[in-house]
C-alpha cells in the first residue's frame, strides 16, 4: 500500500453475521412470546430445530430468548455437534452455560418430533438447506415435514438482515428486575460474558434494539428527526446501535460523536465501524467549541435527541465537551430520551455529577438503577423503560420468598 493509498476498510463478516443471528433470533422469540401472552394454550409445545450453519445458530439464539422469557421449548441439534460452525457452537455453548439441554436428533427422531405437532405447537426451523448432500440434506428435509404445527418459521439469517420497524401493537419483554447499584449491573454484565460466554456485542445489539424501539414510539411509530449523541464508551456504543436501526427503519439521523474517534474502543468501535457502514455519517466534537458549533446547526432540527453520551460508570464530575453538550441539549428544551441512564446522573445517589441530562423517557438495561429512586432521579429519568438485553434469567430473576 503506497502513502497515498486509504487502509483498506476493517473486516466486519463476523460481526455482521453476530448481529443479524441476534436480530432475526430476537424477532422471532418475540413473536412466539405475543402470541403466548395472547392466550395460546398453555401446554403447547415450540420445538427448535438447529442445524450446524447460520439458520442453526439463529435457532439456538431464539431458543436462547425464549428461555429468559420463561418459556421452556424443545430444542434439537439437527447431527453431531462437533460439526458445527463457529456461529451455532458458540450459540449452543451459551445454552449449556444456561442449564438448556440440546440433543442431538437423527432423521427418524426427527420426523417423530415433526410430526407430533399439533395446531397450537410452533415449530423454529433452523435445521438448514434440504438440498445439501448426506445427513445434512436428509435432517432438513425431515424438519420440513411439519403440515399440522399452528406456526412454522423457517430461519434464514443473510449478514444484511435486519429486523422490521415496530409497530404500535407489537409486544417487548421486559424483565422483572429488582434496583441494583452500578457495580452489580456491570457485574452482571460481567458474568453474562464470561461466565455464559454471550459476547459483550450481542448484549450491545439489544440495547440499542430497544433503545431504537423506544425512540420510535417517542417519534410516534413513525420516521422523524433523531439526533444522537454518543460518548466513547460503551454507552456512545449502544446509542450508534439505536442510530442504525432508526436510519434502516427510515428516520432521519444525525449522529454526533462527543468525543474523537481515536477513544471509541471495543465493541462500540465496531458499532461505530457497522453505522458507517450502513451509511450513516458519524461527526466529531471532541471539544466544546466544536459541540458548540455542531448543535447549534443540529439542534434546531431535531425532532427527539438520544443521549447516549454517558453510562452507569460514572462517578466524578461532567466536564468538558459532554458538560457542554448536557447544557445546551437542556437549554434547547428538546424531547430526550436517555440511554440507560441521563448522562451525568449518578446511578447509585440520585445526584447530579455536576450537570445531567433532563429526559423525558429513558430506557435501562436489565436493571433499573438505584438512583432513579433518589434525589434527582425521578425528576431527571421520566418514564422508565426496563429493556431485556438477553442476560440469563437467573442473573435477574428475584429469589424465592
């Protein structure tokens, strides 16, 4: 590569792929659970079927979900585990992690299972293409034997999937969580990655799902003017999350870095990397002038502002850039809603670190925070959303009285 040449652009295959299992999984568990809480009967069976590629991985990604929903399905490994690819090994290790047992089926088991389905059983189909030679083939061809089951989805993830635009009726999962200080949340966090092995990207990928869902109720269910403001860390991540879904679903974003580009690490420069590359324009304003001169040309036109700017870390004062960025976002008296918790609020206390984002709703991840119940909290957090990222149910779970 001469001088002159650019770098060549960062790979993101894998990731993609990441994402798109996570999100066509996630669809799909939820759709199983509405049609649950709409009153199926309660003894109807989901049968899973997850073969060795990319369907099968989305397959056990959706099995995954469906059991922190509290509902119990049937998943079957379409041939032996040892051939299967990264992306469904990965899947089925964190299932083990989670106590979910996943046999291995051959065709004649099945067949049976297949055809045990009755009206008000659901069937996820990612057992993989039927024309495929050997086992392979014969397992998918099997699966697709389901004539009588009520529903049946057959999970195709591509790399470019991405989930619909909400709609006013469709339901989320919110899990029942008990307040929780920000070194147990980060704990959480910490042991849904390493002891579980979900990674910290999948959890990112919800976040910012629900955090572009919730926006797009505060937009009406309909396209509008977004502007979101991220910080470098992990929840500047999430905000570029949200940023993607709402551009894809037809919003009109603008994304504001606060910070340069050089400090977004991890999992959030890989968001930072996945916007860019659905087209979205990321600007910089590492300094208060330049936060100065940027909102002054983005605020007026921005119909609701996400601030994604700070997370639950924080625990000395605002300053800086973001200081200036909280204090004309207030002043300019726009609709916001917060990601996880206002930038400068104190998870714990309740108390202003020096200046915070006043919101009008703001989604929180897993937990609701202690200090939305103390001193500026309630004032500062609005409406709270709690939103399911896909830690374990026995991470949330409250104990047996």
């Amino acid at each position: 590569m001469t001088a002159e040449e650019p770098p060549e652009a960062p790979a993101l295959e894998k990731e993609r792929e990441l994402v798109a299992v996570e999100n066509l999984a996630r669809t799909e568990a939820l759709a199983v659970w509405a049609r649950r809480r709409a009153g199926g009967a309660p003894d109807a069976q989901v049968l899973v079927l997850a073969g060795r590629g990319l369907p099968g991985a989305a397959a056990l990604a959706a099995a995954r979900h469906l059991s922190n929903y509290g509902l119990a399905p049937r998943t079957l490994l379409c041939g032996p585990a040892h051939r299967f690819s990264a992306a469904a090994a990965l899947q089925k290790g964190i299932l083990a992690a989670m106590g979910v047992r996943t046999p291995e089926a051959g065709p004649g088991e099945l067949a049976a299972s297949v055809a045990a389905l009755g009206p008000g059983d659901e069937l996820l189909d990612g057992s993989g293409d039927p024309a495929a030679p050997g086992v392979e083939g014969e397992l998918a061809r099997a699966a697709r034997g389901a004539t009588r089951a009520g529903r049946v989805a057959r999970l195709e993830p591509r790399p470019d999937y991405q989930p619909p635009a909400p709609g006013r009726t469709d339901v989320v999962f919110s899990p029942e969580a008990r307040p929780c200080t920000r070194e147990d949340s980060r704990l959480y966090d910490s042991v849904a990655i390493s002891r579980f092995g979900i990674p910290g990207l999948v959890l990112m990928e919800n976040a910012g799902w629900r955090t572009a869902r919730e926006a797009w109720a505060m937009l009406g269910w309909a396209p509008g003017e977004v502007l979101v403001l991220a910080g470098a860390g992990n929840n500047g991540g999430d905000g570029l999350v949200a940023a993607r879904h709402l551009a894809l679903w037809g919003a009109r974003v603008e994304v504001l870095l606060v910070a340069s580009r050089e400090k977004v690490l991890d999992d959030a420069r890989t968001n930072l990397e996945l916007a860019e590359a659905s087209g979205l324009r990321i600007r910089e304003a590492p300094t208060a002038a330049a936060v100065d001169s940027a909102l002054a040309e983005l605020l007026p036109r921005a119909a609701l502002v996400v601030d994604a700017l700070l997370g639950t870390g924080l625990s000395g004062r605002v300053r800086g850039a973001i200081e200036r960025a909280i204090e004309l976002v207030n002043a300019a008296g726009r609709r916001v809603l917060a990601v996880d918790i206002p930038s400068g609020l104190d998870a714990n206390t309740g108390e202003v670190l020096g200046c915070a984002i006043r919101a009008e709703r703001t989604v929180t991840f897993g937990f609701p925070k202690a200090g939305f119940f103390r001193a500026n909290g309630p004032a500062l957090a609005g409406e709270l959303a709690v939103a399911d990222i896909s830690l374990p149910r026995e991470l949330w779970l409250p104990p047996p009285a």
